[in-house]
C-alpha cells in the first residue's frame, strides 16, 4: 500500500491542538504508523478520505499550486478553520 501525507495549508482564529501552516502528518500503511500529531477531531473527521486515497478509492481533488492533484479536507471546527491538504506519496 501507500502513505498519504496531510500538511495543514490554512488555519484560522486559534487551534486548540496547536496545528499551524506548514504542519505534516504522515499515514504508513505498511507499518501501521502515524508520523505527526493530529487532534482527534480532525482526525476522526479525516480519517475516511485518508483511507480511501490510501486504497487507491476516489474522492474529490484540487489543484495544488504545483499542479498535481490533491484532496483537501476542514477541520469541523467552523470557528477555527483548518484545512488539511492530502495527497498519496510513493
């Protein structure tokens, strides 16, 4: 299988877990690890799109800036916006 990476691309207003831009979290689902922090609530929320690129499943892309395609994801906290960026890496 594959790893999918998540990198916070926005986050507004004040983050209880202390997510900032630029944050990575890395899926392995070949040795069962999580590398990086995740709150639960975003991870929870996630979880499902990550597990489906991860199993090669379809979900709606974006255009990252460098023109590959990638899956974006919001945190539920609508007062605290966060938005992960997901994308399969090799």
């Amino acid at each position: 299988m594959v790893r999918v990476k998540a990198t916070v691309i926005s986050q507004e207003g004040h983050c209880a877990a202390g997510h900032k831009v630029g944050d990575e979290i890395i899926f392995d689902w070949d040795t069962h690890e999580i590398e990086g922090k995740l709150c639960l609530h975003a991870l929870y929320s996630a979880l499902p799109k990550i597990y489906a690129l991860a199993h090669g499943g379809q979900v709606a892309y974006a255009t990252a800036e460098d023109g590959s395609k990638v899956a974006r994801h919001a945190c539920p906290d609508g007062y605290n916006p966060l938005i992960l960026e997901l994308r399969v890496i090799e």
